[in-house]
C-alpha cells in the first residue's frame, strides 16, 4: 500500500513546484511587458479621441502599468494551493488596490496641465487661468479621494452609515473648531471667481506686499520685494482692499517743486513753459496726461505742481523713468537759475522782564 502512495505524493509535489514556477513566471512577464502593454492600450484610446500627446505623459500610464502587474497576481493566484482564508484575504486587498489605483488615475487627471484642462481652456466658454485650473484640480482630486476613501471604508466593513452619522452630531464641534479654516477656504473659492489677481501679480494687500506665487486653499503666498514669502490667509484677503499694481496700463508721477518766493513772475511762466515741453517730449510720458502749473503761493515758496502718467506698469521701469525725469527737472532749474527752498518755519521770541 505504502509503495503505491509514495509515487503519488511525488507526482503532487512537483505539480505543486511547477505551479509555484508558473505563477511566478507569470508575475515577472507582466511586470516586464507592463509598460508596453500600457502603452498600447493607452494609444489606443488615444487615437479614438483624437488625443495628441505623449503616451508615457498620460495620467493613466503609471496607474495602468500597476493594475496590469496587480491583475497578474490574481491570475497567479489559480496556480497555487492556498487555504480558502488566504484567498479571500487577497481579493479584499486585490478590491482596495483597484479603487486606490482608479482614484490615483483620475485624480492625475485632475493636473492643470492634463488633457482635461487643456481641452476646457479651448472651450470658448472658459474663462479661467492657471490659478483657476490648479484650484479646480485640488477640489477635484480631493473629492475623488474621499469617495475612494468611503468605498474602501464600506469594503472593509465599517458600517457607512452610522459613520455619517457620527459626522452629523460632530458637525458642530468641527465647524466651531474650524471656523478660520472654513472662512479661508470660502476665501480661496471667492478668489479664483473674481480673480482679483493671479500668480505673478505684484499686490498689496492691508500691510502686506509682494509677488504672488501661489493660491491654496487656505492662503495666498506673496514674495516681498526682500525675498521672504508670506502667507496671508484667504479669509484676510477677502476682507482687505486689494491694489494689483500689475493691472495697471501706465504708471502715474506726481512732483511738487518749491521754488523761492522772490522768484520773477516771468521766470515762474518761463520754468512753467519749458517744464510742460521737456516732459512731453519724454519718450516714455504719455503727452496727453503732462500737467504743469503754478499751484499755490505758500508762506515760505511758490509751489508748482507736476503731474503725468508713464507708459509702463513694471515697478522697476517706473523707479528709473521717475529717476530720470527728476534729474532733467533739476537740470532745467539749474540753467535758469532757479533754486528749491525746503519748508521753513518762523519763530518770534519775545523778551518779558
């Protein structure tokens, strides 16, 4: 009897050594064809949409390459002998990954710079920007990411709805304990609505002033003209006048020159004359918006009153028009020999004995 069982318990171990080779051989071929395949399937679709653009930069090429090993592993699990408590251990963990790795794709789609974003800036309908897109893809994947969160809490158990529940009588404390947080974020939401301003743009918002790098959620990040970034809460910025110096088209200039009381009238009408036509022939003031007059007679000056507009809204530009224009101004006066007096002040004393 034992001579006949011997044989066939050999026959079994090597079926099993070979199944074990199998399964393995299996896994190993589909990680290494994984990305070919990926790439065909992936052209494919390609080609029926009408999608120009690189395979390997698809936001489904990483995701596709770890389902095809992943499905490679569940095929593999035919070829082995394992217990009934494995098996469906392994297919709870096999359901997880395949939402994890759906949520992960569509969330890449989500990028700013993805077919999804690229097709709606085409639409002549939209009316967005970089900003925009890049706070619509956070809001997206963050919605992606919960739902996955919630299908992969249903599947391992949890009971869902006494889990919303739990939220509802929670809600309270929450929203009390994240009462900033929920303002920014609303903040976040009126910003990329209104757009007051994108990235790139120099603002100042109350005491704060800077290039904007970044809108989140919760904040704005400006870089100051000392290189430190700052990050002002959105809350802070929707409540805030808000000057965007790049919006504007030209720069203005405002000068005040105080000349000496004892000042001729006709020198006054003489600098007066020759200032308007030096400033409009300045290549860079626009002509139309030069104002030049004699303003006011003070106690200790004549004043005359400058007043024009640049053609430049960057801020370095403007610092060495302005620099320009109030040295030729200086030059004029010196030729007519005309000198500035700073504000004085007289006090009389008076001697009680």
């Amino acid at each position: 009897m034992s001579s006949l069982i011997e044989p066939i318990r050999n026959l079994i171990e090597q079926s099993s050594g070979t199944r074990n080779v199998s399964a393995l051989l299996l896994v190993v071929c589909a990680y290494i064809l994984s990305p070919i395949i990926a790439k065909i399937i992936i052209k494919i679709f390609h080609i029926i949409f009408g999608i120009h653009r690189r395979t390997s930069e698809s936001a489904f090429y990483g995701p596709l390459k770890f389902y095809i090993i992943l499905c490679s592993f569940a095929l593999s699990i035919k070829f082995l002998n394992l217990t009934l408590g494995m098996v469906n251990l392994f297919w709870k963990l096999f359901r997880i990954l395949t939402i994890m790795t759906i949520a992960k794709a569509l969330g890449n789609c989500m990028a700013p710079d993805s077919t999804f974003f690229k097709k709606m800036e085409k639409s002549p309908n939209f009316r967005g920007n970089s900003g925009l897109n890049s706070f619509l893809g956070k809001v997206f994947k963050s919605i992606i990411y919960i739902i996955a969160g919630f299908m992969i809490l249903s599947d391992l158990g949890y009971n869902m709805g006494g889990l919303v529940t739990g939220l509802g009588l929670g809600s309270a404390v929450v929203a009390l304990a994240a009462q900033d947080l929920v303002k920014s974020v609303i903040g976040g939401m009126q910003i990329v609505a209104d757009k007051p301003f994108s990235i790139g743009d120099y603002i100042e918002v109350g005491t704060y002033a800077g290039t904007v790098t970044k809108i989140t959620y919760r904040s704005t990040r400006i870089r100051a003209t000392n290189n430190a970034i700052i990050s002002v809460p959105n809350s802070v910025i929707v409540t805030e006048y808000v000057k965007n110096w790049s919006k504007l088209e030209n720069r203005r200039i405002d000068i005040e020159l105080r000349l000496e009381l004892n000042t001729p009238k006709e020198t006054l009408y003489n600098v007066v004359k020759k200032l308007r036509t030096m400033l409009k022939a300045d290549e860079s003031v626009l002509e139309d918006t030069v104002i030049v007059y004699v303003d006011k007679i003070a106690q200790d000056a004549n004043l005359i009153m400058i007043a024009l507009y640049v053609d430049t809204k960057e801020y370095i530009e403007y610092l060495k028009i302005k620099e320009r224009i109030n040295c030729n101004i200086l030059g004029l006066l010196e030729k007519e020999n005309v000198e500035l007096v700073y504000p004085t002040q007289k006090i009389y004393s008076k001697n009680i004995d």
